[in-house]
C-alpha cells in the first residue's frame, strides 16, 4: 500500500501500488564553535540563588515544606528565601489575650501595662514559632530576606482589615499600627531577640524588607512612618541590620521613598520592589514608556535598578515571575510554569538582570497559600516545586553555566553542565 500526498500535504493512502522506499534521512551536519580562550567574560553571579519566595511564614514549620527547601538548596543553590507574616497571628509574636497582674484581658498586655502589673519587655513577645523556622533555615544555611509583616491585631488600628479577606488559613492583618511607638517596640524586641539568639555575624547575611507591597497602608501617610519606626528601630539594636523597602508592587514609590530617606535621615540600606511581565506598564493594554518593547520586563526594572545606583544603593527584586496572571494563553494560576515559554523566559531574562543584588522568584514550591491552601497535589500556579514534590524545569538554570566557556582548543563544542530594646510597660 503506496502513499501520496494531497495538495493540502496530508498523506493519501492508494490501495494496489507497491511500496516506495523511504528517503533516507540526510546526515547531521556538525557544528563548530569557536572560542577565544582569551577574549573578556562577562560576570554571571547567579543572583537568582540569593533568594526564593515562599508564601507565608508558618508554612515553614510543615515538614513537606523543608524537604523541599532542602531540595532546593541542594539542586538550585537557594541560599535565601522570602515570604510574608513572620509577626502574623497564626504566629503568635504579639499574645491576642493574657493578663497583666491578676487582671484577665483581651489584648492589653502587648499594648499597655502602664495602669497593671507590668511584665518584663521581651517576655510580652513570643518568638517560638518564629525560632522554630529560622533555626531549620540557619541550620540549613539559608540567609533570608525577613519581610516585616503583617500588623499583629493586638496592634492594628483596623483589626477586621485581613489580606486575601481572611479567607483559608492565612490570618495576615494589613493594617497600620494604633500607634508607631509599639511598632517600633515590637521590630525593636525581634530583632533583639534573632542578635542574642543567632550573633550579629549570621544577621549581617539577611536583609529586613519592611512589608509587602503597602497592603493597607498607602504611600506615604501610612507606609512612609511604618518605614521610619521599622528602620531606627532595627539600627538602635545594631547598625549592621539591613534594612530597605519600599517592598512595592509595579516598581511603585522607589525615588520617593530614596528622596524621603535621605530628607528625612532615615536608614535605608537597599531598595526593593516587585515587577512581573503581565503588569500594566508591559500589557499591550497598558502604559508605560517600553510597552511596546519585546524587552520591557528587564528595561523596566534596570531603570529602577539605576535610579537605586544613583542614590549608592543595591537593587533587590524581591518578586517576579514569567507572568503573575499567567502566561501565553493561561489564566490566573495557570500551569504556566510547565511550559516551555517560562523556561525561555527565564534564560533570556535572568542574565540581563545580573547587577542586581537578588532576583527573586515566585516561588519555589506550591505548598503554598493566598486564598486558600489549595487540596490537591498537582496544583501547579506558582512554582519551582509541586506541592507533592515533582520538580518543575522552568527554574533549572543551575544545570547551564553562564557564560559558556570553551576548553583548551580553540573549537569546542559546548554541553550543559551540573554543577535598642523597648523601654519597660
């Protein structure tokens, strides 16, 4: 049985006609590269490995959670990691009830012990579950970027105010302080406690980014004193505590908040912020002066990134991704990680991003919760790993070596290769 083809060039079977011979397949050809052993290379540092994000902090008590930060320490080179809600609720810093004296009450004790039986400063604070997952990650060798968030209730003006609108389990307050003085005590306190606990040479590895992305405290009425009473008070513990911000979306308030800094004299070691392809200022739909441009990711945040430089400060993108709503034809959490588009995105993007201090991906497991926890392992939204453990190739970057560089013959050819303390009540 002979085939033919059609003018449309799908194959016709004709019955009654012997067999024609298949074409042979043509030889490969080689290729051939040639390197100059003596020409200049460019730097790679690998800063994709200063830090990952994660979703919020108790998540990082779960077993299945550290085996694949191991993992990812292990195969990836993670050496740092991000997330929110380190002195959230669900990690009971600031007690919600107790009593000060023999007087049982609702909150007070981590507000004011001025009219009861005061109570030692530190001991108004519980750290436990804090300790329980920066000793894993110390352990582990991994030096994170501590977001200062959210607003314990006992300290929120709005107490009713919840990220993601309290729904699963996440129980982040977005919410400005009832007063700054007991913010600036309860950063004081923390950060007190990680110097006795871990040294001030393990601290001088991590950065202390205040907030994420001004969830319920707008720049500046809000944001700007949250900042200033999170900043002196990191410094008046001890002066090699980085601190920075503004931690905001879009690349939003960065020469503002540079500009407040330096009128107003206060500390700020880095700055950070978020850029993701699919935000407005690269949407077809959307604005922005490199809209148009096949480049627009990378030509928006190094315009950031140099507006830091000018003022002598490093830039650390502290999220992005191929695309927070999705990829080429995804929806919102989409598989999008799983396709080859993210896998070619971060190849070519990473590399032009190489002066910046941290490019943060968005992040590195889908143990993972915003809305709700999601009920199924294969769920596969946002991440270098699935919730059951499956690795995704999209963030194998450290198989590659960049930039390639020959061996002693001038024709190579190239392969892969692995490679102050609060004042008393």
């Amino acid at each position: 049985m002979a085939r033919r083809r059609s003018r449309d060039g799908q194959r016709r079977t004709k019955r009654g006609q012997g067999s024609r011979r298949a074409r042979a397949p043509e030889p490969l050809q080689e290729v051939q590269i040639e390197v100059d052993l003596d020409g200049g290379t460019l730097p790679f540092p690998k800063n994709w490995q200063r830090a990952f994000g994660s979703g919020h902090a108790q998540l990082a008590t779960r077993a299945d959670w550290q085996k694949q930060l191991r993992r990812s320490v292990g195969e990836l080179g993670l050496r740092g990691v991000r997330m929110h809600g380190w002195l959230d609720d669900d990690m009971s810093v600031v007690p919600t009830s107790g009593t000060c004296g023999s007087t049982s009450h609702r909150g007070l004790c981590a507000l004011d012990c001025s009219s009861r039986g005061a109570r030692p400063p530190l001991l108004r604070y519980r750290f436990f579950n804090v300790d329980t997952v920066l000793d894993f990650l110390v352990e582990t060798g991994v030096a994170p970027i501590v977001e200062l968030s959210f607003m314990p209730s006992a300290l929120a003006k709005n107490k009713s105010r919840h990220a993601f609108a309290n729904s699963g389990g996440i129980k982040g307050v977005i919410s400005e302080p009832s007063s700054y003085n007991e913010w600036y005590e309860l950063v004081a306190a923390f950060a007190s406690h990680l110097l006795r606990r871990y040294g001030a040479g393990e601290l001088s590895k991590w950065a202390f980014e205040v907030w994420n992305e001004m969830w319920g405290v707008p720049y500046p009425d809000a944001y700007l004193p949250l900042y200033n009473a999170s900043a002196h008070a990191l410094k008046a513990v001890h002066p090699a505590l980085r601190v920075g911000g503004p931690s905001s979306a879009k690349l939003q308030h960065i020469p503002e908040l540079i500009r407040a800094a330096r009128k107003h004299r206060i500390p700020l070691d880095f700055v950070s912020s978020h850029h993701y392809p699919s935000d407005p200022s690269c949407h077809y739909a959307g604005y922005g002066p490199n809209v148009m441009d096949a480049e627009c990711f990378s030509k928006d945040i190094l315009a950031a990134a140099e507006l830091a430089a000018s003022a002598g400060k490093p830039f650390l993108l502290t999220e992005y991704k191929e695309g927070l709503h999705g990829g080429p034809g995804t929806g919102f959490g989409g598989s999008h990680s799983d396709r080859a588009y993210a896998a070619a995105f971060v190849m070519h993007t990473v590399p032009l991003l190489s002066r910046l201090e941290a490019v943060s991906w968005w992040t590195f497991s889908d143990i993972f919760e915003e809305n709700w926890m999601i009920g199924r392992p294969f769920y596969g939204g946002w991440r270098g790993q699935l919730s059951a453990g499956r690795r995704v190739s999209s963030l194998r970057l450290d198989r590659v070596n960049l930039p390639i560089v020959g061996t002693a013959s001038s024709r190579s050819t190239a392969s892969p290769s692995r490679r102050t303390a609060p004042s008393s009540c």
